[in-house]
C-alpha cells in the first residue's frame, strides 16, 4: 500500500476503526472546518500536495506537507462569499506547481480558473476563464515540455452537444488557444475522466453513451479515447464496446513504458 492510498484513507476513510488496516500514519486535516480533498501528488522531497476545498466551498485549498503528513504550508484561496474548489494540482517545470478547478458567483454558472504558484505557495498569476451562460469547470491541468499548460475541462455546450475541451496557455497564464469536440450524431453526454500530455500531443480519456454498432439505440455508457496534436487538433479516436456490448466507464490513463 503506497504512501498516497494511506493519505487517501485518512481522508477519506476516518469512519472505519484503525485497527481494521494498517498504516505507517494517520493524518487528519481541517477537523471542523468542512473540508474535501480531490487530488494527492508527491513532491520533490518525497512530501505531498493535497488540492481540496474548505469551510463549505468557500476557499480552494492547498496542503504541503513532509514525508510523514505533517504540515509545511497551507494556503486558501477565495472571499469567502462565492463558492470555489481546488480540483487538481500538478507540479511545474521550476519547482512550484498549477492548480486548476472552478468557481461559481451568485449561485449562477461556474467557470473554469488555472492558478500559478511558487515553491511556497505565494500565487505568481491567475486566469480565470468568464463563460457567461456556458457550465465549464477545471478538471486537470499539466505542464508541457516547452513550458506552457494544458487545462482539460468540461465546457457545456449545447448547440453542437459536448462537454469536452482543451484549453492551453503560455508560461505567463495568457490563453493560448481553446479546443472544443462536438459530439457525433451518434453519440450522446460526455463525461471526461483524465488526460495525459505526450510528446506529439495529448491524450483525452473520457466517456459517452454510444449504440452498439449498426444500431441507433439503446446508448450504453462506454470508454473513448482520443489523441491531438499540440495545436489540440483531433488526430484519431475509438470507442471501446461497440462490437461485444461492453458497458465501461474509464477512470485514468497510464502511458506504458512501450509506449
């Protein structure tokens, strides 16, 4: 058992009785503060990134901490009035890491954010992305090898149906460029799940109702993968159960060392 499905298990698993498990430690953070985790990564020194929200979504929050738990720093970001969370974070290139999620003003639609932090957790830029109308939430966001980021979020659209993008800024937080993939006809309500950055491009894993091949209905949840370019111009993809009635829901993807 890893050291990040131990951190998991603290966070979210306090219910069972310790004794039921076994672990090298426990740690428990914002006790009465209502707080929620959504991603764990290590750190340079073998510590932990933890990205979440606290106090009823009301502030995004960041947790480093050493290699047994304890915490170095700890950062909120928010006003406290409009609700917000920390979806992912990621480390960068020069040592300081990129949190994505969303927020939401006036209980009215929530938009996507990306911000940039420093190895202290002091804020270098922000972005946030004002969709009047639209539902778009940061789901995960990575570094490239040239230095820019790649932010994966839902981006619901309704005339062409999707709720998939792609949206890639500069190393300064000044978007780039944004990439939208409507639905085939065929096809019906996307759910993304992951995304890994390559050297050639990016790789989306998601999922979507889909009919068994040569039919129309009954749609069936099933996996979709699909690879771009760096321009995130769509390049090739496939649906997994079209042909043997599979019923799949991805949840990540790993590059293999064969590529």
């Amino acid at each position: 058992m890893t050291k990040i499905i131990k951190i998991l298990l603290a966070l979210f698993l306090l219910g069972y009785s310790q004794s039921s498990f076994t672990q090298e430690w426990i740690r428990l953070y914002g006790v009465g503060q209502k707080g929620s985790p959504s991603s764990v990564i290590n750190d340079y020194d073998d510590g932990f990134l933890i990205s979440g929200v606290v106090n009823l979504n009301k502030y995004i929050w960041i947790i480093k901490t050493d290699i047994n738990g304890n915490i170095i720093w700890n950062k909120r970001f928010g006003n406290g009035v409009y609700n917000c969370w920390g979806r992912n974070v990621e480390k960068t290139n020069d040592g300081g890491s990129i949190i994505c999620g969303g927020w939401q003003k006036n209980n009215l639609f929530w938009d996507s954010y990306i911000i940039k932090l420093n190895t202290c957790g002091e804020i270098e830029w922000c972005n946030t992305l004002d969709t009047p109308d639209i539902y778009d939430f940061g789901y995960k966001v990575l570094p490239t090898p040239e230095g820019d980021f790649v932010l994966m979020s839902y981006f619901v659209n309704e005339n062409p149906p999707s709720n998939t993008s792609l949206f890639k800024f500069n190393s300064s937080g000044n978007l780039i460029w944004h990439q939208y993939y409507p639905l085939d006809s065929v096809y019906y309500q996307d759910e993304i799940s992951d995304f890994l950055v390559d050297t050639d491009g990016y790789l989306v894993t998601s999922s979507r109702y889909a009919p068994d091949s040569g039919t129309f209905w009954p749609k069936v949840m099933r996996s979709y993968f699909m690879k771009t370019d760096t321009a995130g111009i769509k390049q090739w993809d496939l649906i997994y159960g079209l042909n043997n009635h599979y019923y799949t829901m991805p949840w990540t993807t790993i590059k293999s060392s064969s590529g």
